[in-house]
C-alpha cells in the first residue's frame, strides 16, 4: 500500500514553539500492602501544540501508565502535569483518549456511541454527521458495534474521544490487533486527521515503523522505572517512504536505543 496521508502537505503547518503539554519529574509508584513498584521515575517532557509525538519503550516500561495520567485517569505520586499551563485535576474534554480496544456500549448504533462525546447531545447534530463523514462512518451510522469490523469499531471510538473537540489526542496503541492492511489504512486515517484538525497527538505504539511513519517525534522510555532515554525527532517529509534509505536508518537507531 503506498503511504499517502495528504497533498503533499509536510505534515501539521500548525507546529507551534508554545507547550501545550508539560510533564514535570513526574513519577508514579504502586503499592500493594508492603509491595513497592515504581513504573515512572522523575520524567519530563514538553509536548507543543500541533506535535505528534509518540511514545516507544519496552513491555512494562510505563507508556500506558504515562498516557492514563495525562488524560487524568491516574495521578502521579511525584510531581506535575500540565495542561495549556494548567495542572491536570482528572479527566476533561481537553484530551481524548482512545484505547487499545474499542470500548463502544454494545446496546447503542455507532451514531448514538459517538454522540456521547458531544458537549450538548441533543444540539449537535450537524457536529455527529461531520465526525461520521471525518472517519468514512457515514454508511454505518445506525450500524451496532457487533456488526461492525475491528477497523470501523476503532474509527467510531476514534469519532467518539474526538467529539469533544479536544486540544490533545491520546492514543493507547488503538491498533494494535488490527490486521497488516487494516492497520496501514488506519494510519493514513490518524496521519489526515491529524492534519486536517491541526491535533496536538500523543500516541503509544510498539511498533517502530509506525512510529517513524506517524511522528514528529518519538520518545523512548528506559526499562522500568520508565524515564526519558532519547528524544527523537523524525525529520522526514510526509508522506514517509517506508522502504527509503533514510527511513532505515531512523529504524536502526530507534532499534538499538530500545536495547
């Protein structure tokens, strides 16, 4: 499948140098009785808005716990994380999260699963019938979750945590089971969607290709407890030749810096 995300466009135009994201020595420990295990050690990182930064690091090196406390479902034990300057104090609609599965209610249509994101539900029609036409759902808007393929079940979750039209996308590896083909697809549907909706990302992926292919930057997480190894920028135009020389060598060196 050839990559092609845009009309030539070389990625967000919307970049900016103002940190929309700030994660300050933040470390998170679990405890469970006299047990002790620290995921997150003094990790810092700022994020800009238009970034689309994604987060690599070995199984167990924290990633997901990283990305459940930005988006206010956990707290850290230590230090701060901050948002348009603002500390985090639980989940908002200034970030989307979408996981590793769907997680849609099986009872309601992609439609009704989708207006549940929106702000005023009742009022946003013209809003739900443009997030179905941003993610190709338009066709299966009365459509139920079982009936649905895992691609379009993550297009509907991805439709969903954007409906409230939030300043930082999470991504908590949402394609991770899909098939070879299917996962490639998806890809150029984030790389368009980012793009189009001049979206600050922060995504969580093994997989290195993927990676390259997404990112402005790529993050790699040390082995537990996860701290900040190397920063990566990617400085590739878009769309990204996979089979390119300079692609290869991003794939080695994010290879021997995940060992």
């Amino acid at each position: 499948m050839k990559d092609t995300y845009s009309d030539g466009k070389a990625g967000n135009d919307s970049i900016s140098t103002a940190p929309v994201l700030e994660l300050m020595n933040v470390s998170k420990e679990y405890r469970k009785g006299t047990r002790r295990l620290l995921a997150l050690k003094d990790l810092s990182l700022t994020v800009n808005g238009g970034e689309f930064v994604t987060i690599l690091g070995q199984s167990g090196c924290g990633k997901t716990t990283l990305l459940h406390m930005i988006a206010g479902l956990e707290e850290p034990t230590a230090g701060e994380i901050r948002v348009g300057g603002k500390p985090i104090r639980g989940p908002g609609r200034d970030r989307g999260l979408v996981f590793q599965e769907p997680r849609l209610f099986p009872w309601a249509t992609v439609a009704h699963n989708i207006s549940l994101g929106l702000p005023d539900r009742g009022r946003d029609q013209r809003k739900l019938e443009e997030l179905l036409e941003l993610v190709g759902l338009e066709d299966f808007a009365q459509a139920y979750p079982k009936e649905l393929s895992g691609g379009m079940a993550q297009r509907a979750a991805l439709a969903r945590a954007l409906a409230g039209s939030p300043r930082i996308l999470l991504l908590d590896e949402p394609l991770g089971a899909l098939d070879a083909v299917t996962r490639l697809r998806m890809q150029v549907q984030l790389m368009r969607i980012w793009q189009e909706n001049s979206l600050t990302v922060v995504a969580v992926t093994h997989d290195i290709d993927e990676a390259i292919v997404l990112s402005t930057r790529i993050v790699i997480l040390s082995p537990r407890p996860g701290t900040v190894k190397r920063v990566i920028p990617v400085e590739l135009p878009y769309p990204r030749n996979r089979t390119a020389p300079e692609f290869n060598i991003y794939r080695q060196e994010l290879l021997g810096a995940l060992e």
